[in-house]
C-alpha cells in the first residue's frame, strides 16, 4: 500500500484529492490546520467524510510548523507528497498579506526541508493561474515568462516555485508544480464567485459584478482538477540528461528534475455565461450590481492544458452548464434550501 501525505487536506480541493486516492487503494494522512478564514463546519464535516476509510488519518496542525511536518514525513515516510495547503484569495492577500507569507511561503519552505530530509518518490505542490500576472498572451502556457504577479498571493506562489526549483535542482527532488485555474464544484470554498453567487440568487439579494462583467475565467470543475493531480503523480520529472535538451512546449528544468503544469479546462468563459448557467440551475435571475475591477485581480485567465495531455494522455472535459448545475445540486442538499 503506497501512502500519500496531502496537507491542506480539509479544503475544497484536498477533500476531493484525498478521496480519490483512497478510493485507489492509497493509504492517507491528511495535514491541516483547520483555520477559521471560511466556515470551519465545512472543513470539519469533509474530515469526517475522510475518516469513514480507515486508512485515513487526519492531523491538525500548520504547515509552517516544521517540527511537526518534519515528524509526520519521518513516521510515515510517504511515497507522495501533494502540498495544497495555503492561504488562499486574491483579495484577501491585500487585507492580510502576513497571513500568506507565513502559510504560503514559510508553509512551503518546511514541506521541501522534509522532503530534503526524506525524499519522497514525486513531490507536488499547487501554484496557481495567478502566477501568469499581467501576460496577455492567451491561452497561458506553462513555458511563458510569469515575472509580473498583480497580487500579493500570487507573488507568495509564484516564490514556491522558485523555491522548489532551487531545492529540486540541489537535492534531486522530484517535483511537479500545477497551476490550477479557478476551479469549481460541490463543497467549494464560500469564498469563491460561484458559491457566492449562488447563495445571494436564491436569497433574492444582488450579486457583485467586478469590471463591469467584463471578465472571462478558464473554469475547472474540481474532479477534473484532482484527475489531473491524480495522473501527474505518476509522471515524475527526471532531470535531463547532460546536453539531451528538453523537449518543446516542456517546461521541464534543463537543471532539475522540476517542471510546471498547467490544469485547466482550455476555454475561457465569460463571467455573463458563468451567471447565465447559475440562473438556468437555480432557475431565478440575477440582480447584477456593477462594480469597477477589484485590487489585484485580472479580466481573464485561459489555460493551454497540451502539456498535461502529453504528459498523461487527459484533458478536463467538464463544461461549465454541467459543473455548476452540480454545485448548486449539493448547495441545496447541504444547505436544505
């Protein structure tokens, strides 16, 4: 039995990794700290999902606690690693920039001094559509120069991957970054635009509309996402032989075993067509209130996923009518709305 340690594993997207993983047969340890920047009930009621498997086992706690990442890393030696946890939100970063230097990047720091300490078979750690900042050269590929974040959250990514490529080239570390683009589904994070959204239409109150709706999202239905993660386990980078290159459209480091991928659906929707598809499911329109662009956003994200295909032979597929009619299915349910 292969044992995987995934931090951040009470979050939206960990919760769902986690699943698939033991559904495969892995055994699980799920790191997390359990903070309050969303309704914990959430996280908590993931958890317990999680621990109907026995071959899960939850432990509290942050990822910027060394001694502690260093002491599960130890006792289980696991085979993969996959660092989600970190403070989230773009906005949130202007509000509280501290927050996303100690989890995000002193966070990041420890994972790779325990995997330094005791080296994983692949090591994977989330980036974000984020660190492609200002380029306008759509759709996003992963071999583009990213040097112009607009937020401080994605320059707190953006510095874990250049952590992780300096510590992957010095100590042979195998690792995959992946940069996720605004993904969506059932338990999302009620921070997001879709469960905000949603929770505002069937309240009959107005939702915030940011440049004016002018704004158009790669959109990645959550179990897409974790296929993606799921199948990247299995193709850990290899540094490059002396001289051999490195192929094109790979973003593999000709110095390290260290690549970056993204994952994304491939097509950028409008964010009118995103609200167009939450009115269809929840079957009431929207009251849109008009708003200027918000402090570190940017008006649109486009994921070229061809590495990923070449790399696992898969593509998300799920379309955004789909996605979100999921979503608001479980937001009924879970919410007896």
């Amino acid at each position: 039995m292969r044992t995987a340690l995934v931090t951040g594993s009470a979050g939206f997207i960990g919760y769902f990794l986690c699943t698939r993983l033991l559904e495969e047969g892995f055994r699980v340890i799920g790191l997390d700290a359990m903070t309050d920047y969303y309704d914990v009930r959430l996280k908590e009621r993931r958890h317990q999902m999680l621990l109907q498997n026995e071959h899960f086992s939850a432990v509290t706690g942050r990822v910027e606690d060394g001694e502690l990442v260093r002491s599960l890393f130890e006792a289980n030696r696991p085979d993969v690693v996959v660092h989600l946890a970190a403070q989230a939100g773009v906005r949130y970063s202007i509000e509280a920039p501290r927050s996303y230097l100690d989890s995000n990047i002193a966070g990041t720091f420890e994972m790779l001094e325990a995997a330094r300490a005791f080296p994983p078979q692949h090591l994977l750690i989330a980036s974000t559509s984020s660190a492609y900042g200002a380029n306008t050269d759509m759709p996003f590929q992963e071999t583009a120069k990213a040097d112009h974040q607009m937020s401080f959250y994605a320059a707190t990514k953006k510095a874990c991957e250049v952590m992780a490529h300096s510590y992957s080239h010095l100590y042979g570390t195998p690792i995959t970054m992946f940069r996720f683009f605004t993904v969506y589904g059932p338990w999302g994070r009620p921070d997001m635009a879709l469960f905000k959204f949603t929770k505002s239409i069937l309240e009959g109150q107005p939702i915030e509309v940011y440049n004016y709706g002018d704004m158009s999202r790669d959109f990645t239905y959550v179990e897409d996402l974790v296929e993606g993660i799921r199948l990247l386990i299995e193709a850990a980078p290899v540094r490059p032989e002396e001289g051999a290159g490195v192929p094109e459209g790979d973003s593999l480091s000709p110095v390290a075993p260290w690549r970056v991928v993204n994952i994304g659906n491939s097509e950028s929707v409008q964010l009118t067509e995103f609200i167009a598809a939450i009115e269809e499911a929840t079957g009431r329109a929207a009251e849109r209130k008009l708003m200027p662009m918000q402090a570190g956003d940017v008006p649109a994200t486009w994921a070229d996923a061809s590495l990923l295909q070449t790399l696992t032979g898969y593509r998300p597929r799920t379309g955004v009518r789909e996605g979100v009619a999921k979503f608001v299915k479980w937001y009924r349910e879970y919410y007896k709305i």
